[in-house]
C-alpha cells in the first residue's frame, strides 16, 4: 500500500489533511491510541517515522509517513504474517 498516494491514503482512511505536521496528540487522536502510546512506540522503535530537531524535545509526524504506516498494516487473512 505504500505506493498509494497522499490522496488516496487520505480518502482509504476518511482523513482530512491539516497540511502541516503532527504532533504526538494529533497522531495519537487520529490512531486511537493513548497519547503515552506514542512515546511507547518511538521508545520501542515502532510505529511512524518522527522528526526531533536537535537541541528540542519537540517531536513531529509527517502526515504521509503516519498514514503509509497505518496503510502498513494492511492483510487479507488473519493467517498472514504480521
């Protein structure tokens, strides 16, 4: 799913592009995951790519690489490899 669009990502997921990026809230509201969730996932090495910039404790989503991770998880089958 990874080659799909900005668009179409935005449409398969019935999102509303802000055109900006994300903080960790926002991404977690648009998961529906806790907001703790996501600082367990970038501690653990999963989830989204983020952005820190050097000499901050800001952490920032590229809208794109948060919807082609949740396009990721994509499967046909419960049989299949996650």
């Amino acid at each position: 799913m990874s080659e799909m669009t900005f668009e179409q990502l935005c449409e398969l997921f019935a999102y509303e592009p802000k055109r900006r990026p994300l903080d960790s809230r926002e991404v977690a509201e648009l998961l529906g995951v806790h907001p703790n969730t996501m600082e367990q996932y970038r501690f653990r090495g999963e989830g989204p790519r983020y952005f820190s910039p050097p000499g901050t404790r800001r952490v920032w989503y590229a809208e794109l690489d948060v919807l082609r991770w949740l396009a990721s998880g994509a499967r046909h089958s419960t049989s299949e490899a996650a």
